[in-house]
C-alpha cells in the first residue's frame, strides 16, 4: 500500500474559549480550495449554533471516525476532518484508517444562525484538548462558531504557527472516490422513530465486548423497528461489522429518527449501507463497506469512468459548470453542457474519483466539494486500471468485428464476454467476485479497446492470469 505524508498547517490550534456572551469555538482551517481559488486558511462560516450541544456530539462523532481503525485496530490512524461549505450549509466529513467507514455531518442551514456560509473545501483542526472540550459541553448556552482565521488573524497573518504531519494511504483517496460511487446506488430503505432507532443502536455490540461480532449481520424492516434475520431474505438490509456503528453513538440522545439507505439485494453477498442519523438542523450519516476487513479502496465502482477517454473530456467541461453546489442537479448540467444525463453522470463519477463531488443519500444528489489532497494519484494507483492500459498499450486486445483475440508469449489466454453490455471474464477475479468489486483489468482492456467499435455480442482472448 502507497503511503505519503502530508503537510496540514493550521495559523494555530482550534480551541473552545469562554466570552461574556457565551462560549466561542474556533476551527482552524488549513490550505484548500475556493471559487477564487487555493488559500492557505479559508474562511467559510462566522456565526452561531442554534443546538450547540448537538453540533459538539456531531463534530466528535466525525473525528472519532478520522482517528479510528475497526480492522487491524493495532495501528494507530489520525487525520484531520475534511470541511466544506457550500453556501447553506457546513460539511464534516472523515474516512477511517482502515477504509471502511465513511462519515459526515451536514450542519444545515437550520442549524446556523447569524452568518453566511462560504464555499470551499479544506482540513480543519481537531486536536484532542478541544476535543476534551466538546465533550463536556452539557447545555445549549449560546456557541459562536468560527470555520476559518477570525478577522484580526486575517489582516496580520505572518504564517503558519500549528504543523502536522498526517499518513495518506492511497486507499484512502480511493475509498472516498468509491464510497460516493457506492452510495450513489442505494436507495432509502428503513426509517425509525427515535425511541426505536436508540433501542436498536444500543442493541448493538460494541468492538471488544463479550459476544461482539465482526462478520455481517441481516435486519429486515418491520414497521418501524429492524428485526434480526439470518439470511438476506427479500427486503432485508445488510449490517456488515455492526460494531462500526459506535460513533453514532454520541448523538443518540439528540435523534429524531434513524434512516437506513442501500442496494436492492439480489443475492446472499455482504453489501454497504448508510446509517444516518436526522437531529436537530443536522445529519450525521455513517456509511459501512461490505465487511469489516474490506475498504471501499478495492470495490472497483469507479473504473469503468476512469477507463473512458470519453469521460475524462466530459467531466472537465462539468468541472468548470460546478460551482460549490450543495445539490448537483443532473438535468441542469445536461442542459448547460449539452451533454446526455448519462454521460454526466459518468462524468461525475470520474470527478469523484479526484474527491471533487461526493453524495448525499437523505438527497439522492452529488454535491460539489474539492479533498485537499493530492487526489490524482487515485488514478494513478489503481493496479487494475494500470493493468489494463497495460494491456492495450502492449497490444494485447485485437477486435474483430465482435470477436478478437491475443497471443501471449506462454499462450495463456483469457476469456471476456459482453451480454447486454455486461462484461464477464474467465479470470480468477471474476470467478471469485462475479462483477461484485468491479470489473477486472481484461474486462477493462476491452472497454477501452472497445470504445468506438461496433456495439455488440463480444468474446475476446487475453494474455495473463488473474489480477
């Protein structure tokens, strides 16, 4: 796995301060993005909190996320939260250290009070004094909330006095990319009223306790509660690594309701699902991968867009339509591009790709976010789709009409069919994952060789073996 260091400079730490008129917490932001391009500390939000308390239990939730591992829980993992406003609103978002749990809190535009919200995305500082902090705060005493250097640090700013130094596994950036893909699949699927929703969350066992389990669990929605099942069967929602649930924890007492989003289940495989929970002008919103031991970084949803010279155009005319929505609208950018809402959706998922879009469940719509991190090498690292450019760069893939076939040097040969535009291959990726983490590098090699032939049945041999 590539790992890089990566520099977070903060003008100095955030902090939770006490003032005449209630208390004042400060956000620290690093170097990120904005419509008049990269600053070093963005300002995006001056005003006040109308449910401190909750706000406080929302921020923690996200940073406990950040600085957790729920797979190989013996290394350590910290990085800082990711921010971005998008004019009406706050976004808190955080990835795991093992990959599998994706997190966000929208801070609504009812749960602000007193400012304007700006656009842009950067990391914000949480430290673990203010993390202390938040946690004891216990009533809703006004709460000045600062995203960004306050005015004076503005104008005199001689530098960045707070550094960090944070780990950036490439599967990070992928897992990003590929947990907005995945979610862009699910659909609502439960919803629980608040007495039910903190039953069940509290029903649930906790990583290290007696009887815990690791392995993936089955609920079905009766009603308003989710009642255990052991199978997958019809209407269920797959519950993978129940204990991953734990940061959901700190805003129990705060929920309104509990929402459930995921796929339509088609078979007996582990699949993800996002567990959001509504509370007061917010969203807090926990997004699971399909087992505990498995990132999202290898689900492979985004390769198909990558793969695509096609795509890579489109999606940079849609980069330049964007501009910082909280609500990506499909037709609208069909419209102004002039391009088929397919292919900008496809375009999208390329920019995902690049953290430059995430997805949100509760609206079934992208939104519009820039990582602060150097994101293209999730396309650069990808072993499967440097493996198919491989492929085609070696001339390993010749079509014929709807038929094409290769040589290799030992002659082993595999094997790609297309029937109804799906692809499926006589690899050992394909006969272990049936389609279930994407498509494998010969299935992409067709794809690209593919681009502009005749459409159709196809059958093609390739060299090598498995990924």
């Amino acid at each position: 796995m590539t790992r890089s260091l990566q520099a977070v400079a903060y003008t100095r730490s955030s902090t939770l301060e006490s003032a005449p008129d209630g208390r004042r917490l400060g956000l620290e932001t690093s170097r990120g993005a904005t419509p008049r391009g990269v600053e070093d500390h963005p300002r995006f939000f001056a005003g006040f909190l109308t449910s401190p308390q909750v706000a406080s239990a929302g921020l923690l939730a996200v940073a406990d996320v950040a600085g957790a591992r729920y797979y190989q829980q013996q290394l350590r993992s910290s990085l800082d939260p990711v921010v971005t406003g998008n004019g009406d609103r706050l976004r808190f978002e955080s990835f795991s250290g093992c990959g599998g749990v994706y997190a966000r809190l929208d801070v609504l535009a009812a749960g602000l009070d007193g400012g304007e919200v700006g656009h842009g995305t950067t990391n914000v500082d949480v430290n673990n004094p203010l993390r202390e902090a938040l946690s004891r705060i216990g009533s809703d005493d006004p709460l000045h909330l600062r995203v960004g250097p306050d005015e004076l640090a503005v104008t005199t700013l001689d530098g960045p006095v707070v550094e960090k130094k944070v780990p950036l596994p490439d599967r990070w950036l992928r897992g990003f990319a590929e947990a907005q893909v995945t979610a862009a699949g699910f659909d609502l699927r439960a919803e629980l009223p608040a007495a039910e929703a903190m039953r069940f969350l509290r029903s649930l066992p906790r990583a290290g306790t007696r009887g815990s389990s690791r392995g993936v669990r089955w609920v079905v929605p009766a009603g308003n509660v989710l009642r255990p099942t052991t199978r997958p069967v019809p209407g269920a929602i797959c519950l993978p690594g129940p204990e991953r649930l734990v940061a959901l924890q700190r805003v129990l007492r705060h929920a309104s309701a509990l929402r459930v989003y995921g796929p339509a289940l088609t078979g007996s495989a582990a699949a993800a699902s996002a567990w959001e929970v509504v509370l007061p002008g917010m969203r807090l919103t926990l997004t699971l991968s399909p087992e505990t031991s498995r990132g999202f970084s290898g689900e492979g949803g985004v390769l198909d867009a990558l793969a695509t010279d096609e795509a890579a155009g489109d999606a940079e005319l849609i980069s330049v339509l964007l501009a910082w929505e909280p609500r990506i609208d499909v037709g609208d950018l069909a419209t102004a591009s002039g391009l088929p809402a397919e292919r900008v959706r496809a375009a999208l998922v390329r920019l995902g790709t690049s953290g430059r879009v995430g997805y949100d469940t509760a609206e079934a719509a992208y939104f519009h976010r820039e990582l602060p991190y150097d994101a293209e090498r999730v396309e650069r690292h990808n072993p499967r789709l440097r493996a198919a450019r491989d492929l085609v760069g070696a001339g390993a893939v010749v079509l014929d009409g709807n038929l094409g076939t290769v040589t290799a040097q030992d002659g082993h040969a595999h094997r790609v069919r297309d029937d109804a535009g799906v692809l499926s291959c006589s690899c050992l990726w394909w006969a272990k994952y049936r389609g279930g983490r994407g498509p494998c590098k010969h299935a992409l090699a067709v794809r690209m060789v593919r681009r502009g032939a005749v459409s159709g049945q196809a059958e093609v041999l390739f060299e090598g073996g498995a990924r």
